[in-house]
C-alpha cells in the first residue's frame, strides 16, 4: 500500500462515521431529516451552504479551468460574490414563508405561492434533471482524486462505487445533519489545504505571483486576459449573470435555507461567504502553476492538473492528505444533493400522485430513494466525459429558469400567474435543451454579431423565458377579466 492510500480511506470512513453520530438523539422524521428541524444556528448554516458551494467543482474544475481557459476563469470569482449580496434581500422572505407553511422543498414553495400542485411538479422534475448532472460532477471528482491521488491502486469506477455507498449510507441515515457535521472537517481541510497548496506551488515553481505570470505571458501571450471572441467578455458577463441568478436556484441550496433558525442567521451568512471567495484565488493559482509545470492536458483532462501537480511535487503521505480533503469536498455536496433529490421524488413526485401519503410514509420512501438516485449517478457518471465546468454550467442552465417565476413570487403583487410561470419554465428548459441535443450553438449562425454568438445559452433562454411568462400572464388575466367583472 502506497503513502497516499491510508489518508484517502480515513476522510471516507469520517465521511462515514459523522453521518452516523449526527443522528444521535435526534428523530429522524421527514422535517430532522431533509430542514434539521429548522434549527440551525449561523455556524452550521455557514458550514452546509460552504459545504454544498465548495465541491470538486471548485477543488479540481476551478483550478482545471485556469489551466486549461485561462482568464474565463474569472467568472467563477465574480459571480458568487454577486449571489451572495442577492442573497441579503431574496432569501429572508423565502426562509419566513417556508417556516410559517412547513415547506420541505424548494417544489414546496412553488406550489403554495402559485397555487398549483401541476407547476410543483414541473419544478420537481426541472430540479431532478439538473440534480444529476451536479452529482455525476461530485462522483467524476471523486474519481479523479482517488485515481491520481492513489497513484493508480484503486480505479477511478471502483472509487466512484465506494463513495456512492459511502454517501447513500450515511443519508439514509442522518440526513441534512449528517451533511452538516462533515462539512465541518471538510471545510478545515479544504481552508488549509488550498491556502497553502495556491502560495507554495507559485513560490517553489516561479519564485512568486508575479514571476508566475510573467512566465506564463511569455509562454502563452494572451492567455490570462479573455479572449476577443469564444470565451470573450461578453460571454463572460452572460455566463457570470446566469450563475449569479441561478446561485440559490439549486435546490439543494435553496433547501438549506429552511434549516436555518432565523431570517438574522442568513442575513449573517451573507455578509460572511464573500469572504469565503477569496479561497477560490488559491484555486486559480494552483491552477496557472500547472500550465508550464504538467503541459499537455486536453479536454476532460484538464481537470486533473492540481493533483498532477501534487504528484509531482509532494511525497505520497502529503498527496494522500490533498486527495483526502478532496474525497470531503465531493462526499458533503454529494450527500445534500442524493438528499435533495430523493426528497423531490417522494414529496413532489409521489405525493402528487398520493395526496393522502402522510410525512412518515414520504420520510421511509425518500430514504429509500436514496441508493436509486446513487445508482442513476454512478451510470452517467462512468459513461460521460464531459468537463466538470462543463457539467456544472448544463445544470445551471436548468435551474436558472427557475428564477423569474421565484423573483416575481416575492413581489407585494406577483404579475405572474400559474400558467405564465409554468410556460416560461418550459419555454426556457426548452431552449436549453434544444441547444444540448442538436449541438447548435450562436457560433454556427455566423450572421449574428459576434457579441450575440459568445453570450451563454443560458442566458438567451431566460430571456425567453420571461417573455413567455410575461405574455401568458398577461394573457390569463385579460381571459379573466369579464369573469371577475362579471362576479362583482
């Protein structure tokens, strides 16, 4: 057994282990199991939000897209810190609603502010197929990091296995606090590990920051400043827009809102996780060190250079302490969004085909869809090849389509009706998805200007979609207006 193995398996057993303490004392109904009871206090919040925005996606995609982009990378920095201020005024109002009506879900809370179990549904289903593709992210990471990490003992497919089983377990079990409780040695790790790894590599490759970008201009002019075309600025805006809008639109984000004690706990957050960002600049740093340092890495690949980096750099006991706090950073997301989704299924999918099923029998079936969700995850996930950034933004690309239908909700007067909502949903889930599955893209209508052809897709379809929203509401109420007349 190498160096780097006994590490790897110690965060994956406290993985396991945590999930299993964190039920001690606790009932684990449907409201302990998937809100904590609604009683989490700034310090826990802190730790589940941390824990679910501070994934693989930011260990590995954040430093592979450095290297792999460049500059594009920015837009991973800027778009958090715009999420969060959105944060101070949107979610209060979201956290009181939810206490005052016991909402579980972020489905929950689309059906009582419209009225309408059919356009619960809908959110349901939209959250599930963007859920998958975050947590074939989180699985792929693992991989990667037990892969490399492990110096080839242990296959990326094995590991993929392990850990699924590992989460699937301990969700089942402990639920929301389970997921809180890692987070709390994930988040240390990943502190110090990443501070440390975005200071030392630059010194001991390049002998400082700026001596690395220096050598990094020399070697590939242009590469730290966006592009005039592609990944240009304009891209950039609509990308770091879109993310920011969808920040809090994944629902397993959006459902660690309900756990929190009180409105001042995420007012609190707020003020704090910008700070929270800075780390992604160590990130960024690793990532620029490995360009001139473990050249050649295309494609998917490009999220491996951080720990091709390690290896070369680090003895194995030190690369198994990095792999480690890796294996944690795909471990806690992962466990909140087989949580989210299994808790979608039953309380959105199920009930609205069993009205009469009770809390407990929705608890039982959601733990029981927790392994299934897992087994549909470790699929994709050993058949896709797509880059982690790359699946991220598909995900994001769905539930942003959420936001217009929210946003308005919140509104003293909500101008959106049911049906307006429910048609903007499906009329910009629909872009997207006309866009992934022909491979049609802005860049193939060269009669567009170049600006339109680098916006993200994304954002072009949650501009149609509220359009659609807009003109069906619209149209609904003129619909009604002699019948209200009519009543009076």
């Amino acid at each position: 057994m190498n160096g780097a193995l006994p590490f790897i398996a110690a965060a994956a057993l406290l993985a396991l282990v945590l999930g299993f303490l964190a039920r001690r004392g606790k009932d684990m109904n449907l409201e302990q199991w998937t809100v904590g009871g609604r009683g989490f206090g700034a310090i826990f919040v802190f730790l589940l939000l941390a824990g679910e925005i501070y994934t693989t996606f930011t260990f590995l995609g954040g430093s592979g897209y450095a290297y792999g982009k460049g500059a594009p990378a920015y837009y991973i920095l800027a778009y958090g810190t715009l999420a969060y201020v959105l944060s101070y005024f949107m979610l209060p109002p979201i956290w009181r609603y939810a206490k005052e009506n016991r909402l579980y879900s972020q489905s929950d809370f689309f059906v009582r502010k419209y009225d309408s179990p059919a356009l619960g549904v809908l959110v349901a289903l939209v959250d599930i197929v963007a859920l998958i593709p975050y947590l074939v992210l989180q699985f792929k990471g693992l991989g990667i990091i037990v892969d490399i990490a492990g110096y080839g003992a242990i296959s990326p497919a094995l590991a993929v296995w392990i850990g699924a089983i590992i989460v699937a377990v301990y969700v089942m079990v402990s639920g929301v606090h389970g997921s809180a409780w890692t987070s709390v040695a994930k988040d240390t790790l990943i502190l110090g590990i990443v501070v440390f790894l975005g200071i030392y590599l630059p010194y001991h490759y390049y002998g400082g920051l700026g001596s690395m970008f220096t050598a990094i201009e020399q070697a590939k002019p242009g590469f730290t400043a966006l592009p005039p075309h592609g990944e240009s600025l304009w891209w950039f805006s609509s990308t770091v827009l879109l993310t920011a809008l969808g920040f809090y639109m994944w629902p397993h984000t959006f459902g660690s809102i309900y756990t929190a004690r009180s409105a001042t706990v995420i007012r609190k957050n707020a003020i704090v996780l910008p700070l929270y960002q800075l780390i992604l600049l160590f990130v960024f740093f690793v990532g620029f060190a490995a360009t001139l340092q473990v050249p050649g890495l295309t494609g998917s690949n490009i999220d491996l250079a951080l720990f091709k980096l390690s290896v070369k750099t680090f003895d194995p006991w030190f690369v198994g302490l990095i792999g480690a706090t890796g294996v944690l950073t795909a471990l806690v997301p992962g466990s909140m969004i087989l949580m989210t989704a299994a808790t979608l299924i039953a309380n959105n999918l199920y009930r609205a085909v069993k009205p009469l099923a009770d809390d407990q029998q929705i608890s039982r079936l959601a733990k029981l869809l927790v392994p299934l969700v897992a087994l549909v995850a470790v699929f994709f996930t050993l058949k896709g090849g797509e880059t982690i950034v790359a699946l991220l933004l598909m995900g994001y690309s769905f539930v942003t389509q959420l936001f217009p239908a929210l946003v308005l909700s919140l509104a003293h007067r909500n101008v959106a009706t049911r049906e307006g909502a429910a048609a903007g949903i499906i009329a910009g889930v629909a872009t997207v998805a006309a866009v992934s599955l022909t491979g049609v893209n802005f860049h193939t209508l060269s009669w567009l200007p170049t600006q339109v052809q680098d916006l993200n897709v994304g954002i072009v379809a949650l501009a149609v979609n509220f359009i659609v929203l807009i003109v069906v509401s619209m149209t609904m109420r003129l619909a009604a207006a002699p019948a209200r007349a009519a009543a009076e």
